[in-house]
C-alpha cells in the first residue's frame, strides 16, 4: 500500500503544473463560493418567469372584447396594459418598440374569445416576454372558463389549488448541487487518461517497471490519485453551498455516491488508456463512452442527477438508498475489471 502512495502523491503532485485542470477547480470553486449570487441571473435560464417581477411587460390590448382582458393584466404585478382602438395602431407601436406584445381579443357567434397574440422575434426579452403572455393567456382562459362555468351541463371535477416553488430552489438542488458534485468526477476520469498515456508517451513507464512497483501498484496509485480528487472537491463544494446558505442533507451519502462514480468513471479512463494507449483516442473514447454511460442511467427509474437531488433535499426514499449501494457495487465491479485487464495483459506489454 506504502507503494501506491507514492505513486498517489506523484500524480497529486504533478496536477499543479496542469493549467487546465486548475482553471476547471478553480471555476468550480468560483460558482460554490457565490452560488447565492450566480444563482439569481443563472435562475433566470433556468426559469425564465422567475425574472417576471424584475421586469414590467407592457402588453397593448385591442379587439371589442379587449376590456375583458384589460383588468387581468392590471390584477398581475409586472404588467401593464395599455388600451388600443385599432390593432393596426397596437402594430405600429409594437414595431416602435413602445409596447413588448400585442394581445387582440375578439367575440365569436358563440361568445367565445378569440385571441391573436404577437410577441417579438430575435429579441433579447423574447423568451421573457413569450413566458409572461403564456401566463396572461392562461390567466384569461381561467377567467372565460369561470364566466361560462354557467353553461355547463355537467360540473367538472374541481381543480387541485395551484401551489408555486421558488424556482430558486429548483435550480439550486436539481442543477446546481448535481453539477457540482459531477463535475470532479468527470475531469478526474479525464486526468486519469492522461496520466497514463502520458507514461507511454515520454517513455516514463519503462522506468516504473525496473522499480519494485508491479503493474497493479501503478495502476492502483493513479486510480487512488484520481479516485481521491473527485469526493475531496465535492465535499469542499457542499461546504461552501453550506457556508452560503444552502443547506445540503446527507452529505456522507452524497459523497459515498461521488466516490463511487469517481471510481468507475476513471476505472473506465485507464481501461481505455492502457488498450490504446494514444491520448487522443482514448480521450476521444472516453468522452463518447461517458456521455453515452451517463446519458443511460436517466432510462433507470432513478437517474444519479436525481438521486442526489432527493439526497441533498432531504427526501430520500428507500429505493434512493439501494440505487446508491448498486452504484457502490457497480464501481466496485468496474475497479476489479481493470485489475482483472492489468493482470491478463500486463502494464508495459
């Protein structure tokens, strides 16, 4: 064991002199640091909607029934209606720039509203501006709906009441916490094929050979290098959520997830380094083979995003517990086969 230390801390060691992978800790560590901050303008990607209130929307109103959809508009905070005689003259203002949408309702025979609507195209505030006349327009279909409720001949079942999360809560534990907990695992897989090609490229593994270290004990060393870095960023990284005020529950678990992951994946990295044993096809490999690996778990009942999103949360079910121990045992599985191929075909072979 006192062998694959040595070769844990000569890896550890050299990973100060990659630029790239301390620019990629160090953007992690930045968006740990000020996720309260980063996530008020990412939430907005997010859920465009959220930003609603930071931003009035001012719709012109036109058509014989434009007075019915007036005082929607006005009940809301964050828009604004303003009245037209003529959809040509709502146009010509929307075209100006002096309105954000054009909402023309009109009466059919059966006085049923008909809404054209015109939002802005290419526009910075078009994916804002969509989302808010989204829910203007359903808003006043709620509105009709109540008006007409009595011409029903039957009555419909009642609608649950309609309950609103903070999108900010969404985004903070079902993209931000799954990102940064990920993250180190994937750029420790691709660490992982560098540090092994890179051997074979500069002619470094021969010397290797001629010391007691077998092919095992290197293997094993940059697998621990590796397999260590990715639980230690996550753990530092929830720490900082912490500090910043989101709270994270069951980190041990969380992280007993991460290292799990973080041993299959750069499990996976070395299988494909010592086949080929060019960096360029094995990172191309790698990339593929992750993204197609990863990309498969969101067909199991629970995907590992989802998993840890029920872990940081607090709401773990039983089955969230069993995914994470068939993990565990995949990972485990995954590190015995590349011993297994380390052992048949031999290091420097």
């Amino acid at each position: 064991m006192d062998k694959r230390l040595v070769v844990a801390r000569r890896e550890l060691a050299s990973l100060r002199s990659e630029k790239t992978i301390v620019l990629a800790v160090l953007i992690q560590l930045f968006v740990a640091a000020f996720s309260s901050f980063l996530a008020v303008g990412l939430v907005s990607l997010y859920d465009p909607g959220a930003a609603g209130n930071q931003f009035t929307v001012e719709f012109a109103v036109t058509g014989e029934a434009g007075d019915d959809l007036a005082p929607v508009v006005e009940h809301e905070d964050g828009w604004e209606a303003v009245r037209y005689p003529s959809f040509e003259a709502a146009m010509d203002d929307f075209r100006r720039g002096q309105v954000h949408a054009v909402v023309r309702v009109e009466r059919g025979p059966d006085d049923r509203a008909q809404v054209t609507a015109v939002a802005p195209d290419g526009n910075v505030r078009t994916t804002l501006v969509v989302t808010q006349l989204r829910e203007l327009l359903d808003a006043f279909e709620s509105q009709e709906r109540g008006r007409l409720a009595s011409r029903l001949e039957r009555q419909p079942v009642e609608l649950p009441p309609e309950t609103r999360s903070s999108p900010y809560f969404g985004f903070t534990y079902t993209v931000l916490v799954p990102l940064l907990t990920f993250l180190p695992v994937f750029i420790s897989g691709s660490v992982a094929v560098d540090a092994i090609t890179e051997e074979y490229d500069r002619g470094t593994l021969e010397l290797l050979r001629v010391t007691p270290l077998s092919g095992i004990d290197i293997v094993d060393g940059k697998l621990l290098a590796m397999g260590v870095l990715a639980p230690l960023q996550a753990g530092a990284w929830l720490a900082l959520l912490s500090f910043n005020g989101t709270s994270v529950a069951n980190p041990v678990e969380i992280l007993l997830l991460v290292t799990a992951f973080a041993l299959a994946v750069v499990a996976l990295a070395a299988t494909l380094a010592l086949g080929f044993r060019d960096r360029k096809r094995a990172q191309l490999l790698f990339s593929l083979g992750l993204l197609v690996v990863f990309s498969a778990t969101y067909l199991l009942p629970e995907s590992p995003a989802n998993t840890v999103a029920k872990l940081a949360i607090g709401t773990p079910t039983r089955f969230t517990h069993a995914m994470v121990a068939v993990y565990a045992l995949s990972a485990v599985a995954g590190y015995l086969a590349v011993r297994w191929f380390v052992t048949r075909r031999g290091l420097g072979e």
